[in-house]
C-alpha cells in the first residue's frame, strides 16, 4: 500500500517539475575529461541551443506553472572530437531585479 501512495504522491507533481522537464538551479560550465563508451566524430562540429523555461528563479517565491520562472539556454558544443555543455538564465529585466 505505501509503495501505492507513493506514486500517487509523485504523479501530483505536474510533468514540468520532474524527470527531464525538471528545472536545473543554478548556472554549469562541464567539460567531460573521460568518454566511457564510444567517441565523437572529429568531423561533427558546431553548438546545439536549447532555449525554454525554467521553473527556478533567483528568489524564494515557489512557482508551479511550466512558464512562470525565469528562462534558461543551455548550450551543448562540439569541436574536434570534444564535447562541452553550459546554461545560463535569461537576463531579462525580471531576472536582474529579483
């Protein structure tokens, strides 16, 4: 019966809030040092840029509606081989003034 509960509990949290969708808190610069399966072609070149909300903002104020927070690109870059991710929120006037 817990187990039940659980997952009750779980799918009351709307589909923006979790899994993939779920928002990331703060601003990442990653370079992976080790690959562990595989490689990335060395002719593949260029930048991948997601651009969407992110339910985080930079004060307290809990929001649940997938476009309530501020907005956040995430960059996923590849160049000879080597991968490299970063994020950053939108600087919109909203966001400066939180």
């Amino acid at each position: 019966m817990k187990m039940r509960n659980d997952k009750a509990k779980a799918n009351l949290v709307p589909f923006s809030m979790r899994g993939n969708f779920k928002s990331v808190d703060s601003e990442l610069m990653y370079n992976p040092t080790e690959i562990l399966k595989g490689r990335i072609p060395t002719d593949i070149n260029g930048t991948f840029l997601k651009n969407g909300p992110n339910l985080k903002t930079k004060t307290s104020v809990k929001r649940e509606h997938w476009f309530a927070g501020d907005g956040m690109i995430h960059a996923i870059m590849i160049s000879d081989g080597v991968l490299s991710y970063a994020n950053k929120f939108t600087r919109t006037n909203k966001f400066i003034s939180e």
